[in-house]
C-alpha cells in the first residue's frame, strides 16, 4: 500500500498516536492535516512517553514529517516540541505549510471568553484559540505562515494593527487590554520556523508522483467533525477523511485507504451529547484503569460502552476499509460487557445519529450484552502477542467479531497496552496487499 489514512472513529482520544507510531515504520512520510494543538497523541516506547500536539507521531522514528495547510499552527507550542525532540537527540525532518493558519494570543483568549460568555452551554473547548483562528480562515481574514515570512509583516506595530482591526469580536466580548503579550517575541518565534516552511501541497503531490509512501494522521475524531460530528459540540475542523484533502492538497483520488482506529469503549472531553456514557461504578474503573484524563487539559474524560449505531456512521462515512481496535486491556476484568446496537428515542428506533444535539440528547442507547474476559497481566503478554489471535480469550475474539459483523470492516490491528510492543497485527500481508 503507498498511502494509508488513520482517523479517529469516535470523540478523539482512541490512540491513534500510538497506531501512528506503530505503522511509521512502514511508510516514508506522516503528514497531519487538520486541527492544532487541541490534539495530543500519546507515544509510548518502553518507559519513555511522548506527547505530540503538532507534530506528527511518526517524527519519534525520524520520518520525514509534514504539517499541511489544514492544521492551525501555535508557533509555541510547535518550537517546544522541536526542543524536546533536539533534547532526545531524534532527527527532525519537518515541511510545515506556508498555507497554514497561525493561532495568536488572540485567538486563546477569544476562545477563553466565549466559552465564558457561553456559561452553562459550553463546549468545553480546550481552550488553545483553535476554533477562533478557523473562524477567522473562513471569514477571510487569518493570518497564514507566509504572512509572517513575507514583506507585509515587518513591524510589530504592523501585526498589532493586522490584527486589531481584524479580530473585533473581542472588543464585543471582552477586554483587549488583558493580553500582554511580548508580540516582537511572537512574531520571531514564528519567523524561526522559516527554514522548515514551504509549499507542503506540491511537496506531496510529488511524493505521490514518486511512489513514496505517505501515512496521513487525523487528530480528533469522526463524531467531533465540524460537519459529521455531535455539532455544535464538535471540533472546528474536518477530521474525517473529507479533511484529508482539503487539509493537504493531495486530490483524494490519491490518497489511499483508511484505517479507523475505534477504542474498546467510548469517551468524550467536553460537553455534548453521549448515549453510552456509563452511569454507575464502572464508569470510574475504566477511568482509572484507562487512564482517561485529557492529554491536553488533563480534564476527566466521561466513559461509557461502546457505541456501534455512532461507529457503524463512522465506518461508512469515511469509507473505513479496516479497524485498529485499542485498549482491550481496560475491559479486561469487567463483564458482562455491553454494546450499543439500537438507538431509541420516545419507543422509535433511530437509526442513525440525530442532526439536532438535542434530538441526539434524547435518545437512549439499547445493547446487548457480551461476556467479558480476563487477560494476564505483565509480560506475559509478550507470548501472546507473538502467537497470534487463536492465543487471546475466546470472549475477546467475540467482542471483536461482533464489531466486525457490525460495521463489516475488518479489524487489522488490536492493542492491549500503551506501549508501542504491545500491538498485534492480525495480519500481517494487509499493509501490502490493498
Ligand atoms: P489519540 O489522541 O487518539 O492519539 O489518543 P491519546 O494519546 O490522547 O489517548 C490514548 C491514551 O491511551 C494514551 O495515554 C495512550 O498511551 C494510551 N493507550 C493507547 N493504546 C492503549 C492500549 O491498548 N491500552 C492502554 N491501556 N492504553 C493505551
Ligand atoms: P485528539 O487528537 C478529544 C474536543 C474538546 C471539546 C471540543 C472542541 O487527541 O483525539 P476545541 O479546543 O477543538 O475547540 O474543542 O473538541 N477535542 C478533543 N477531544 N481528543 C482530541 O484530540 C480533541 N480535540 C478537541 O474537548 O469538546
Ligand atoms: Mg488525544
């Protein structure tokens, strides 16, 4: 396979760092394409983590890495995650979009004060200014990379007054004079990014042209698309496979399959409809042996079962062709297990996922129950995942079969821990046979 598409089938957070860094071995280029630094993908290598917000999760093995047009770009956070890697003395080979928008000071503390302004029907945004610098991409009035590089930024004074009069929503909402910024550092902090800056779409429309293998790295998930997703309690950018091209300037007849990373259960950040979400004890057992606390914020995640009526949407709207399911190792223990089949909402059955959040609110999740599994723990595993499916529990094959003849997509990958070893492909021709 040349290129291969991995996105988030649920509400963020399903690991697809982790499948990233697992399949970059594979392929010559990963590539992030929408979203900023509202994501964080978790990598795990033996006892060290890394946390990318920007960067893509193939930079760990020191692949070319690229961060297309699509992407909101905070030029802090990107220059950190460049001194991290400098510090553990991994290679960094990094294309950044001159296309891409640039978030501000600005941009975080309109984000900050509408969801304020917002009270008790926020979002619960992660606050990193990321849907008001989309705002301003739509509204024609961003500022991209090559804005910064150019001759039409030259002073600071200059990139106050671009952005004074361009972001008049904030004299609306709330009071200019709390941001303080030191905008000369700013301005050079985005000007030090020079040297990786180019045009990433005729990059990697060529990397096409010459066979080169490229993984593209969706951050969110389906059901936070700006479009697909639970609106408004969503994301501001298209993290299902729609974004791919747009965010990259890639033709989409050019870029491959999609693998749908789906976690054993559910979880959600933030507010917004959620059927499945557990309401008793189990709720926390999950959270603490899956270690839902945002990687961003740190916030609490809300837990609930699986949902296949929302993953079954999610297969067949990005055309999933195969599924990497993780964190089997949190159920582990825990039975019996239930899934989402049906939804119902005043005796109805709804058969997909309601446009109106309050119509989605409404609806009650109706499952079937599955008996769980015990898996061992420690390095035990590490025979297990060397001997194939046959080796894991019976009723875990089960639970995997059900999503299987549910969504009709074959799963191609499970994990049962975080760390990168802890993977097992089930098949180990697919990366080359599609
Ligand atoms: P992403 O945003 O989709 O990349 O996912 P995150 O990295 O935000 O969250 C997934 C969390 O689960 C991270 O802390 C991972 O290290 C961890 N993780 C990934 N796969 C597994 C797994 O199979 N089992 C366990 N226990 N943890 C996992
Ligand atoms: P990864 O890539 C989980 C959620 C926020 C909030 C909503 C809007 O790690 O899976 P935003 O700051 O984007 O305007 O917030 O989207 N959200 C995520 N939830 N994982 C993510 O990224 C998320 N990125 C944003 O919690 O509900
Ligand atoms: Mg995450």
């Amino acid at each position: 396979m040349s290129s291969l598409v991995v996105l988030g089938l649920q509400w963020g957070d399903e690991g697809k760092g982790k499948v990233v860094d697992y399949l970059s071995k594979d392929f010559d280029i990963v590539v992030r394409f929408q979203g900023g630094n509202n994501a964080g993908h978790t990598v795990k290598i033996g006892d060290d983590t890394h946390k990318f917000r920007l960067l893509p999760s193939g930079a760990i093995r020191g692949k070319r890495v690229v961060i297309g047009n699509g992407v909101v770009l905070d030029p802090q956070t990107l220059t950190d995650e460049i001194v991290e890697l400098r510090k553990a003395d991994i290679k960094i080979d990094l294309l950044i979009s001159n296309r891409a928008h640039v978030i501000t000071p600005y941009h975080i503390k309109i984000d900050e004060l509408q969801e304020l302004e917002k009270g008790d029907t926020k979002i619960g945004t992660t606050r990193r200014g990321i849907g008001p610098t989309y705002s301003n991409k739509i509204d024609r009035i961003g500022l991209r990379v090559a804005d910064f590089l150019g001759d039409s930024l030259e002073t600071v004074d200059q990139f106050q007054e671009i952005i004074l009069a361009k972001i008049q929503r904030l004299f609306e909402i709330g009071n200019m004079d709390a941001i303080n910024d030191d905008f000369e550092r700013y301005i050079s902090l985005v000007r030090s990014l020079k040297p990786f800056v180019g045009d990433t779409g005729e990059y990697l429309r060529d990397s096409v042209q010459r066979g080169d293998r490229i993984l593209y790295e969706g951050a969110q998930g389906t059901l936070l698309d700006i479009d697909h997703g639970s609106y408004p309690f969503v994301t501001s950018s298209n993290c299902s496979i729609g974004g791919v091209s747009t965010g990259t300037g890639v033709p989409p007849s050019q870029i491959g399959e999609v693998l749908g990373v789906v976690k054993a259960y559910t979880t959600r950040v933030g507010a917004g409809p959620f059927p499945t979400e557990i309401e008793d004890s189990i709720e926390s057992t999950i959270r603490t042996r899956g270690k839902e606390f945002g990687t961003v914020t740190g916030r609490p995640r809300r837990c609930g079962w699986l949902d296949l009526v929302a993953l079954r949407y999610a297969v067949v709207l990005n055309d999933a062709k195969f599924l990497a399911l993780t964190k089997l190792d949190v159920l582990s223990g825990i039975g019996p297990l239930k899934v989402c089949t049906r939804y119902e909402s005043d005796g109805i059955e709804i058969s997909s996922i309601p446009a109106n959040a309050i119509e989605y609110d409404r609806v009650h999740p109706v499952y079937e129950e599955l008996d769980g599994w015990d898996l061992p723990k420690g390095d035990s595993w590490n025979g297990i995942l060397k001997t194939g499916l046959e080796s894991l529990p019976e009723n875990l094959i089960e639970y995997l079969r059900k999503i299987e003849s549910f969504t009709r997509t074959e799963v191609k990958l499970i994990s049962v821990g975080p760390r990168r070893e802890e993977t097992m492909v089930l098949d180990e021709k697919w990366l080359d046979s599609s």
